[in-house]
C-alpha cells in the first residue's frame, strides 16, 4: 500500500496529534523536534507508534529498525514508511 510522502507525513501528524497528544494541539512538537526529548512518547507510546505504522502503511517494522533515526520525529517516521514502502 502506498502513499505519497506528503500523505505519509499528514498520517504521522495526526497519529502523534489524535493517538498520543489526545488532541492536545498546544504540545504538538514540531516536524523535527524529538518526540522522545519533547515528553510526546515513551516507551508504551513507540509500541504504538509501530502497530500505527505497520497497520496504516502495511510495512513491518523490524526490531532492527526501532531506532531514533527512523522513530523519533515526524519527519523520521515519515521517511521511514516512505524508504519502506519504496
């Protein structure tokens, strides 16, 4: 299943905003920003992170690849399902 890199960003964005901010817009971090570093995820929040990704990309995500280069920031996770789904 894919999708256009944009979408892929849009998704991780509402994911982060809806999922684990519960809406709360005032926190949202930036594209860039840490999640981890920004108080938006912990370790129970990258399990869902990773379920969000695998279900709505349909990639799996190796354990090999539950790194900060590719999990911790919207524009990491994007670029991941994006390399992935290439």
């Amino acid at each position: 299943m894919s999708t256009s890199a944009t979408g892929v960003h849009d998704r991780v964005r509402e994911f982060v905003l809806d999922s684990l901010l519960l809406g709360d817009a005032s926190r949202m971090p930036s594209d860039s920003e840490s999640l981890l570093e920004s108080g938006v995820i912990d370790s129970t929040g990258i399990l869902e992170l990773i379920e969000f990704i695998e279900e709505a990309f349909g990639v799996h995500v190796a354990d090999g690849e539950t790194v900060p280069e590719n999990l911790d920031g919207i524009d990491r996770v994007a670029a991941y399902v994006t390399r992935k789904q290439a």
